[in-house]
C-alpha cells in the first residue's frame, strides 16, 4: 500500500470540507464579514477617511439618546406582543384546522397562501385597510358608526403600533400554524383520547397532553418570529411613525442622514439588533437540543 | 469462477473501541456458496462490504484468485452486493432496476431489454417490468435485487442477511432459490447471516465469527460434530457438557470414565461434549451410567427428557417415534456411544458444571 | 331530514353546534387572512374611489395600463427582479446542496459551529448585517449594481437552500450510493442516477421558495441598490403611498409567482419539513 495514500478518515475529512468550503466561504465572507465590518465602523474605526482609533462613543451616545430608547421599547413591544398573538391565535387555527372536514384541502391551501406573500404587500393591503380613509373606515362609515375619517381610531402611524402588530400576527399566524398543524397531525388524536378516557375534561386534556407535545415547535417558531419581527424593516417603515420609529427604521434613518456622523450610531444600532438575534439564535439552539433532540 | 482470499483483513472504525474486524484470513473457495455466520456486531457485514470496495480495509488484504484488488474501485471489482434492505432505487421501474448493472457498462439498450427478460424469468418474476418497487412484497423485492445483481454476471455475489426480511414460507422459497442460481451460474457467492440453522442448511461452507475474530471455519456438520469450543458448541445450540480429565482416549468425569475416541485435546482438563439426540435412553453395557428422569416433554414426533445423573443434569431427545418411553422419577441406564463424544479443552475460566443451551 | 328519526338527544344537537362554530371559525379565520388583499385588488381596477364609497364608483384598467407602459419601469423592474432571483437561486443551488449534503450525511468536528453559522442569517435580521456589507461593497464597487444585490441576497437564501437540503440528505439512506456501485456505477454515474433523482425534489421546492426569498427583498435591495438597481419591491414601495390603483395592480403581479410555487409544491411541503423554516425571510 501507497503511504501517501490518505486515510479514510482523512479522505472523509477532505470531502466534507470540499462540500461545505464553497457555502461557508461566502457565508463568513459576506455575514460575519458585514457584521465585522459594521462593528469596526460603530467603534469609530474607519481609516478609509483617517480615523485609526477605536472608542465607544457610538454607544455612549445611542445608550444615552432618549429617542434611542424610546425605540428600542418600541421594537420590543411590536416583537413582544406580535409573537404572543400570533402564536395562541395559530394554535387555536391549527386546532380548528385539525379535524377531518369537507373542503379541508382548499382550506389549507388559503391557511398557507400567504406564507408566500410578501411581508410589504401584506403591509400595503393593511394599510389601505386600517388608515383612517381605509376600506374599514369607509364600512364603518356606512354602516353610520362614525361620520368623518378622523373619527376612526388610529391604527396606522399610531403610538401603540397596531397597524404593524396586525400586519405581522397576519402575516405569522399561518407560519406558527402550519408548523403546529403538522406536528398535530402527525401525533394524531390517540393521546387526547387516552387522557378523555382517563378522566381528563376537553381543556385538561389540551392543557396537559396536546400543548406539551406542540410546545417544541410553537416555541422554535417563536423564536424565528421573534428576532423577524425585532429586525425588520418594511413594515415599520411603511406603517410606523416617524417618532419613535422602530429601532431599524431609526438604525436605517441615521446611516443615510447627511451627517455623516451618526453612521458609527446607525452601525452601533445595527450591533444591537445583531447582538438580540445572536442571544435568540443561542436560546433557539438550546431549545431545539432540549424539546427536538429528545 | 472466482477464489477469494482474506489475509489478516482487519478493519477499525474507533481507535477507542476493539477491531469491528480483527486479523480475518480466510480462503473462499471458487464456486462455492460460503456463509459468514455471527451474532450481530460481529463484523460479517464490514467484512462483506470490504470485499465489495464498499469499506476500506484498516489493514490486511483481499485478494480474487492471488491478485490483491484493494485498489480497484467497486464498481469495477466485479463483486455485487445485494443489501438487507434491497434498496431498489424508488424512481424507476423494476426493468430499469435490472438493467442498471448494464446500463452503466453502456451496453446497448436492446440487449439490456432482453437480458433483463431472462433474469425475470430466472427470479421467477416475468411480466414485473413495468411495475414500481413500492408496488412490489418483500419477498419480490427481493428477487428482483437478485436478479439486479446476476445480471452483471458477477466474479462474486454478496448476500447480505439475504432471507431475514422475510415470512418463514418465503424464506423456504428464496433459500431454493439462491441455491439453484448459485448451482447453476456457479458464482463463488458469500452470504451474511445470523441464523446457524440458514447457515447450515445453505452453505457449502460456514464461516463463524465472534467480536470480529474467525472462530471455525468449515464444512457445515463439523459445527455440529466437532466444534472447537464450548462457545461454538453453545452457538449451535442444545449440547450437555460435562468438565473431566482426558487421558489416553477416556475421558474421567465426576458421573464416570467413558471411552472417547475423539478429541481436541490430547491430556488434560476437558470437557466431555454431547448432543442430546445422541443420548441413548434405556441402553445399558459399555459407556452407559445410571440416571433419574426429572421431567419430560413431547414435541410431537419426538420426546425431550430432563435426567440427572449424580448432581448433574443432561438433556436427551428420543427418535422420531418413539415417544412414550419412560416416566418421570424413573431409574434408566444411560449410554454414551463413543463415537458421538466429542472432548473439547475448557476455553472459559469457569466450566458450567452442565449445561443445556 | 323531517322523515328521519329523531336524534338522540344530548348528543346531535351539540355535534352540530361544534361543527357550525367550528365552520365558523375557519371563516373568520380565512376572512382575516383574505382581508388585506381585497383593497389591493380593487383599487387595481378602480378608476374614481373616493371617501367614504365603500366600492369604487367607476372602474378601470387605467391602472393595468400604467404598470405595462414603459414610463413606469414596471417591466424592467420585473425583469431585474428575475434576473437577480435566478442569479441568486442558481449560485444557492450551486454551493447549498454540496453543503447540505455534508451536514445531512456525516458527522464531523465543528458541525455544530458550522450549523451556528448556517442558521444565524436566517435569524438575525438583513438591516443588521447590511449596513456593514454596504461600507464594504462601496469599496469594491459592488453597490449599486446587479451584481452586488445578487450576493447581498445570498445573505438570507444560501443557509436556506443548505437548511433544506441538509434536511434532504439527511432523509436519504447513503446505502443507495454503495448499492449503485457495487452494482458497476462510477462516482457520477451514482450522482447522476441514484441520488439526484432521489434529491430533486427537495432541491426544486428548496430553489422555487430561494427564488421567493430574493424576490421578496426589499432593504438589501434598498440599500445596496443605491438606487441604481430598481426591482419590484423598490417600485411598489414608492407607489403605496402616493398611487394606491398602481400599487395594487403592482402587489397583484408581485404576489403571483409566490401563489405559484405554493401550487407546485403544495404537496412535498408540510410543516415539518425544512422548506418552511426559512420563510419566515419572505
């Protein structure tokens, strides 16, 4: 035998490595590359134009700016609460889907429709829907409960973000839903009629058997909705005030406001939204090694 | 026709854990349909698929009639394997199945078409072209991985666990089967398989592997009449073994001296080993000691007895027919005709006084 | 129904209230999920909608006529559009199945840290990573120009090829290969016929729903871009607020090929399969 001839353990290395290089190449490159890139540039660090030294004034200043906290409240909320209502509505869709039902093959099919519509058409119908001369307000209107569009409450470029809210729990609840349907349909119905017959009542048995089993899947797709909802852009964009605006919105006004001084705060609010998702994927790959890998 | 030869054929997956093969040699002899027999995890399926180019040896090699072929790849060694689980590929029919062998040595289509009639008719299958796998029972599915096989015409065949998907009926048929295709097309073919019956009842030849090391190699019978050790004899199931000393061609035990001609030892501690359908009830003169019927049990045609003899216990099975012999509690003479002993060296640190398994 | 025998009571009556309260929840739900589309499909045909008409009072194609003339770019912009999405897809193709493959057949050192690294653009958000990527693209002068909208969005697309095709491989017994071997097949005669066929299917889903995630994008486009690259989303982010008709002809053709894919593929996607993790990014 050769000597030279590789291991087959070193053969099966090199293969792998060939397989994976190309992929995670312009991964890192582009990723990590862009997320190195933008924190050298929110420690200040830019010798393109002269500056050689780091500092944390970009923070400094973002960590004390009112407005940036306003925000970062702001985007916590819309992530917060659009998660929470997307994913009790999507488990009750999901349960209301469940059951063998005439039609139930072209229900399904208009459940996931718009998984595949875009968040920004999403986002324009709400808007033609919900803004004060919207189409809500115009039956409203009709049907004589108000009289003037400024008599509908303000669902849009409003303080508590509904229109945003509305336009993600719409947009997510067929996501969450579609994951818990499948996991529903493959357990099938037999434990819940174990418990039933055991003595548990329609609710103990949700409660104590049916939730336990979809908790892996409603909680990883949380998560995914989460960090979505945390760092988009569009929609918040579109359907959100300018004051307080949403950390991304707030993020992406500063780095293309004329001065160019707040680009280093714009890259450290960028930082921020990375650093939350990072936190997200780490409690996501823990929790997907408690709940999948058992 | 193709001889096979494994020399110090080792393979280590985990240098935490021992060889999955450990220093295998062995001749497969050309033609003939060899078994390589073992409990699972014992390393049959690695040598197989080492033979196959399938696994790279850690060291050792395999040679096809004296000429080492380690470095030619798998598809051109000309050694097919067929698999457990016949993975017959899912998105074709079963013609296109058959004539994949063919297909990729770019022979033409109209001669694949027509090789591909013959082998249906071979596997006994005509008329199955067109069908999908999935549309096909184990045991058809299996055939037709047969017959995916043979078309090649291959230097050797690889069965691996080749009957243990299938009904006990089925398994009858198939090993009929793979007997008369091997007979006829004369392949040198191995086959993998747990079952020291299938073995036995297969092959020409039985390979027996323990933890990756050959434990016996020979004609099927010889693991019956004389195996190399307890460990053996207890694989091939329902021995009495009785610990003695062995001397000039008797052996000493604590229930008697008996003559026995044959055995592996020459002098020393040994173990007196014999079947229970060798015990002969009833019999006395030479040989022969005294015993209690403890308990019996008819199993049809034929009677299984429990009996004690001084403090230890054997097991004897009746002829066929003769069923109702004795009662239990009964005083019986007990031969042990001499040439059915077979004396074996104590290879475990602890003798079983006597043991049925 | 009056011919047939009365039911049992406590039992009927209450089945058929389910049901009817079951029906109507799934209404409501798809009303719901239906409402947001009505107003872009009527405001696409209408001519004269003012307040407080709850349906336009005169109807016209005025709209449809303004996204197919040339003034308005719209046909370019689709065309750019699928340009930058069939580049994209091909390149994910290209490097996410060999890498899928690594990570759905063999055990390796590191592979958690390279699954970190394949799920993390798929979690953390565009705007965060593509204002960095734009400082370094302005320097190798890749803003404002096809090609660099194309790999800023393999951002998202590639790990979600790779998270589909992992998945792929990772249902595919690797025996098939030894099998087409042992049977006489070389290294890429087993690719070409055993296992690509059997991965196809996960390679189609997984490519139509990369090109849906680069169709989609609107800040890589946006800030990449510069401008200078204009797609669909680009358009019809300009239109919602000021041209409501055309924005909502424009979100009509914007969302056909995502109804699309849902039709081709309907059946190989359920929840549990990979293809929907990633659309989220949509």
């Amino acid at each position: 035998m050769n000597r030279f001839r590789l291991s087959e353990r070193g053969a099966e290395r090199l293969s792998i490595s060939v397989l994976l290089a190309p992929a995670v190449a312009v991964i890192v490159l582009l990723f990590l590359g862009g997320l190195a890139s933008g924190f050298l540039r929110s420690l200040n660090y830019f010798p393109l134009i002269g500056l050689n030294d780091f500092n944390f004034d970009a923070y400094f200043a973002i960590f004390t700016d009112n407005g940036f906290l306003q925000s970062l409240v702001l985007t916590f909320h819309i992530a917060f609460t659009s998660t929470l209502i997307a994913s009790i509505l999507a488990v009750a869709s999901a349960l209301l889907l469940r059951p063998a039902f005439r039609g139930k093959r072209i229900v399904h099919f208009f459940f996931s429709l718009n998984l595949t519509i875009p968040h920004l058409v999403g986002a324009i119908g709400v808007l033609y829907l919900f803004q004060n001369s919207g189409l809500v307000s115009r039956i409203m209107t009709g049907l004589d409960i108000i009289q003037r569009p400024a008599d509908f409450p303000a669902m849009v470029f409003d303080p508590w973000a509904i229109g945003i809210i509305i336009q993600y729990v719409w947009k997510e609840i067929p996501f969450i839903g579609v994951i818990v349907l499948a996991i529903l349909l493959s357990v099938g119905e037999d434990y819940e009629s174990v418990a039933r017959s055991l003595g548990a009542n329609r609710w103990q048995a949700f409660r104590q058997v049916t939730l336990p089993l979809i908790m892996p899947g409603v909680v990883s797709a949380s998560v995914i909705v989460f960090a979505f909802t945390f760092g988009a852009f569009e929609i918040p964009y579109l359907l959100g005030r300018t004051f307080p605006a949403a950390l991304p919105v707030l993020a992406y006004q500063s780095y293309t406001d004329v001065d160019l001084a707040a680009r280093p705060q714009a890259m450290a609010m960028a930082m921020v939204i990375a650093f939350i998702s990072t936190l997200l994927i780490m409690a996501y790959m823990k929790l997907s090694r408690v709940y999948i890998r058992e | 026709m193709t001889q096979v030869t494994l020399s110090g054929l080792t393979k280590i997956f985990d240098q935490k854990s021992p060889p999955a093969v450990d220093n295998l040699d062995l001749e497969i002899e050309s033609g003939k349909l060899t078994a390589l027999l073992g409990p699972s995890g014992c390393g049959k399926t690695t040598t197989m698929k080492m033979i196959a180019g399938l696994l790279r040896p850690t060291a050792g090699d395999i040679l096809f009639d004296g000429d080492s072929i380690l470095s030619i790849k798998p598809e051109e060694r000309g050694a097919v394997m067929v698999f457990q689980n016949y993975l017959l590929f899912p998105y074709m029919n079963i013609a296109d199945n058959i004539g994949f062998g063919l297909k990729m040595r770019k022979v033409n289509k109209k001669e694949i078409r027509s090789r591909v009639q013959d082998m249906l008719d071979l596997v006994q299958l005509p008329g199955f072209e067109d069908r999908k796998p999935n549309q096909l029972s184990g045991g058809q599915q299996q055939r037709i991985a047969l017959a995916r096989a043979l078309i090649v015409q291959p230097n050797v065949l690889l069965l691996d666990e080749p009957l243990s998907n299938l009904d006990a009926h089925l398994r009858d048929e198939m090993r009929v089967l793979i007997r008369r295709i091997q007979t006829e097309m004369g392949i040198t073919t191995v086959f993998v398989t747990h079952d020291q019956e299938e073995a036995v009842v297969l092959a020409d030849k039985v390979a027996l592997l323990f933890d990756g090391r050959l434990q016996q190699f020979d004609a099927p019978d010889s693991f019956y009449d004389t195996p190399n050790t307890v460990d053996i004899a207890t694989f091939f199931g329902g021995t009495n073994f009785i610990p003695g000393y062995y001397l000039d061609g008797t052996i000493t035990t604590d229930i008697g001296v008996f003559d026995a001609p044959n055995s592996l030892v020459p002098e020393g501690d040994a173990v007196l080993s014999i079947r229970p359908e060798a015990v002969d009830l009833g019999e006395g003169g030479e040989n022969s000691v005294s015993g209690t019927v403890l308990s019996h049990v008819y199993a049809g045609r034929y009677a299984r007895f429990q009996i004690r003899i001084g403090d230890i216990e054997i097991e004897a099975v009746t002829e066929p027919g003769q069923v109702k012999l004795f009662a239990d509690g009964d005083n019986i003479p007990v031969k042990f005709d001499p040439d059915k002993i077979w004396v074996l060296g104590p290879n475990t640190a602890e003798q079983p006084a006597a043991t049925t398994g | 129904m009056t011919t047939a025998p009365a039911p049992l009571p406590g039992i009927a009556p209450r089945t058929i209230g389910r049901t009817t309260l079951r029906w109507a929840g799934i209404m409501g739900l798809l009303a719901f999920l239906v409402a947001p589309m009505v107003p872009l499909f009527i405001w696409s045909i209408s001519f004269r909608w003012f307040y407080p008409d709850i349906l336009p009072s005169e109807y016209s194609a005025r709209a449809w006529e303004q996204v197919i003339s040339p003034t308005n770019n719209v046909i370019g912009a689709t065309g750019q559009t699928t340009l930058i999405a069939l580049l994209c897809t091909v390149l994910s193709v290209l490097l996410g199945v060999p890498a899928g493959r690594a990570l759905g057949l063999h055990n390796f050192k590191g592979k958690r840290i390279v699954e970190v690294l394949i799920l993390a653009p798929i979690i953390v958000p565009g705007l965060a990573v593509v204002l960095g990527i734009d400082t370094m693209f302005i320097r190798y002068g890749l803003s404002g120009n096809i090609l660099g909208v194309t790999l800023v969005h393999l951002v998202p697309t590639l790990p979600y090829m790779t998270l589909v095709m992992s998945g792929v491989y990772a249902n595919y017994d690797v025996d098939y290969e030894l099998q087409a071997r042992s049977l006489g097949a070389g290294r890429w005669a087993t690719q070409r016929y055993v296992t690509l066929p059997a991965v196809f299917p996960g390679v189609v889903v997984g490519a139509l729903f990369t090109f849906l995630i680069s169709w989609s994008q609107y800040v890589l486009t946006l800030l990449i871009g510069d401008g200078q690259v204009e797609t669909l989303p680009i358009l019809l982010f300009n239109f919602a607020r000021s041209e409501p008709a055309i924005a909502g002809a424009l979100s009509v053709v914007f969302i056909l090929p995502g109804i699309l894919v849902l039709l081709l593929s309907s059946k190989y996607l359920s929840g549990d399969s990979a293809a929907v993790g990633g659309i989220g990014n949509i």
